[in-house]
C-alpha cells in the first residue's frame, strides 16, 4: 500500500533537520542524506529517541548489560566519540545535571507518533504546536504520512535488544489506536480515500484485529459501497475463524448492511 501523493508531498518538508527512523531499519539523516554508524551510536541515539532523557550510568548498563559497570560506561564514551567523528559540525546529543538527551530540533518517526498522542490528550487551549499538529482529531500530513509509512509497522525488528520488548508493544499499541481514531474521523470528515487508507494500514499491522476490519467496514458503509463492507466483513470473518477460531463480535456484525 502506498502513501498517497498529496500526503507524501506535504511530508518532505520535515527532511532538512536531523532525523532518526526506528520503524524498520534503523537510519539517520542530515539534510535528508542518510549518515553511516557504528551499531553502538545507532543504539545510544535509539534509545535516547525512545526514553528521552536518561542519566549515563542507567544508558549504559541498558546498552551493555553483559558488561561491568566499567566496560559499559567507557563503551558509552566510544559511542559518543564515534558519534562526534560522524558529525563533526552537528551536536546530537546533550548532557546537563538531569541526564542525557537529544539536542531540540532532532526528530524521530517515534517523536512523530509521541506527538500525537500528546496533542490529542493536551487541552485544546495550551498553545502546543509541533509536527503532529492535529485539525479536527486527525494529524497534519506530514504526521499521517509518517504513520503509514509501509516501514512503521515494527521498530527495529532486526534488533534482539530486551529493553526494546516494552518499547515495541507500548508503540505498537498506541499507533492502531491513533490509526483507528483517525480512520473514524476522516471518514466523518468525508474523506473516505485517506479514511481507507489509514484504516487500511492498522489492519496490515495486525490482520486479527477486529477493531481495525471494523474500521475498513466503517468507510465503506459511509461511502455507500454497500458490496464492498461485505467483502470486507467476508474477509473478516474468514481470518478470525482460520487463525484464532471465533466469529466476529456482534459489534462487527451489526455493521453489515
């Protein structure tokens, strides 16, 4: 499934300043060019870009937990000196008395979706702007655009690092339900193409999610396709008795014409 054009087009304004992706490989770009490094940097700017701030002595035992206190914490000192030698001219990374952080103004495909989540939940009078900003419950372009990107779907898969378990679930998590949400209000909106696609995106990350077929079933019986929320309900009722042997709920039924 692709982005759409308009979406996508509206998204590259937020490539010029550094950018950490976690959904999928893991990469970092400056100025929209991809910057090579070591897996220790990866991970030291992984996990910053997860936690947020944390203090050296607690990042560095999360890193290397096989190690001793010592080993670990001058493997720290290595990955910030590697990490200095890849951008000589660009800070990264802060230090003050509270811990360590990423510098203002680093973005990350995880911030994008923290964001979010922040914004819906903030008053709508607190002044918070930010990449996630939101119009009617549903994000800015740019944002949605992050979010069905086909490579949000796992962070960092290919990384067997314990301390990413919670990460993973809690972000998998918070992202169907961002997607369900604003699948829905799209769809009150009247914008059933984007609605679609949105929905469409949290059922590809988890196929037995009922809420999700419900939420393709939803656009089409907004849009009138009356045959089309049958096939969907049909192909919901279908992977639910294959794969976990249960029908639908009554809340998915009584959505069939």
């Amino acid at each position: 499934m692709s982005v759409p054009s308009s979406v996508a087009a509206q998204a590259v304004g937020i490539a010029g300043a550094p950018r950490i992706q976690l959904f999928g490989s893991f990469r970092l770009t400056v100025d929209g060019s991809a910057v090579p490094l070591a897996l220790g940097v990866q991970r030291l700017l992984a996990a910053l870009a997860l936690r947020e701030r944390m203090s050296r002595a607690r990042l560095s035992a999360m890193l290397w937990p096989r190690t001793t206190q010592r080993q670990s914490q001058a493997n720290l000192r290595k990955a910030f000196w590697r990490l200095r030698a890849a951008l000589p001219a660009q800070a990264l990374v802060v230090g003050d008395g509270q811990g360590l952080t990423l510098v203002p103004g680093v973005g990350s495909d995880v911030g994008v979706l923290v964001s979010a989540v922040r914004q819906r939940l903030a008053p709508p009078d607190d002044g918070r702007a930010g990449p996630a900003d939101v119009a009617g419950g549903v994000p800015g372009a740019a944002a949605l655009a992050e979010l069905v990107h086909p490579e949000a779907v796992e962070l960092l898969p290919d990384w067997d690092d314990p301390w990413l378990d919670v990460d993973r679930e809690r972000l998998r998590q918070l992202r169907l339900h961002l997607l369900e949400e604003w699948a829905a209000r799209l769809t009150e909106q009247g914008d059933y193409g984007l609605a679609l696609e949105v929905a469409l995106c949290a059922l590809r990350t988890d196929t037995l999610r009922e809420s999700a077929h419900r939420a393709v079933i939803r656009v089409h019986r907004a849009e009138g396709n009356v045959e089309e929320a049958r096939r969907a309900f049909a192909t919901c009722n279908a992977v639910l008795t294959r794969e976990i042997g249960v029908a639908p709920s009554a809340a998915t039924v009584a959505l069939v014409p």
